[in-house]
C-alpha cells in the first residue's frame, strides 16, 4: 500500500482570509455571521478569527499570517479587511 501525503492547497489572500473567518460570529462584540465587526473602517476583531481557526474556517497558519502584522493586540483588537470600505 503506497501512503501519500495530501497535496497542499494555495496560499489564499489576506482578502479571502478575512472573508472566511466572517462566517463566523464574533465572540467579542457578537456580529452575526456575514456582517463585518466595524464599518469605519470595515474590519474584523481578533476574537471572530480565533473562532474561525477553531471551526476550521482558517487555518493556524492563515490566522499567524493574519496576526503577523501586530506588534501587540487583544481579542477587541480590529484586523482591516483589504479593499474594505474605510
């Protein structure tokens, strides 16, 4: 029996990234499914990607790469969507 490891996918865009984890509901402010977190500018708290990571929405890796870009940050802390309203 030959074993062969599974075939990586692509990397997706910070864009996509933010698009899957909004399938979640946020566990910060609790925004449905669908609906960003903020509007001025449209982002996300870090809470809805921590639950997406564990609903498997996301990916770890997806969710270090989203959070790379933070020196410091909370579960309240707003990750901007890109190409979002702003």
């Amino acid at each position: 029996m030959k074993v062969t490891a599974p075939s990586t996918p692509a990397a997706r865009s910070l864009q996509e990234i933010c698009q899957a984890a909004r399938q979640a509901n946020c566990g910060e402010c609790w925004q449905q499914p669908g609906k960003p977190c903020t509007h001025d500018p449209e982002g996300d708290h870090v809470a809805r990607f921590g639950r997406a990571a564990r609903w498997g929405l996301i990916t770890g890796p997806e969710l270090v790469a989203v959070l790379a870009d933070f020196d410091v940050f909370t579960t309240a802390t707003i990750v901007k969507t890109p190409g979002g309203a702003s």
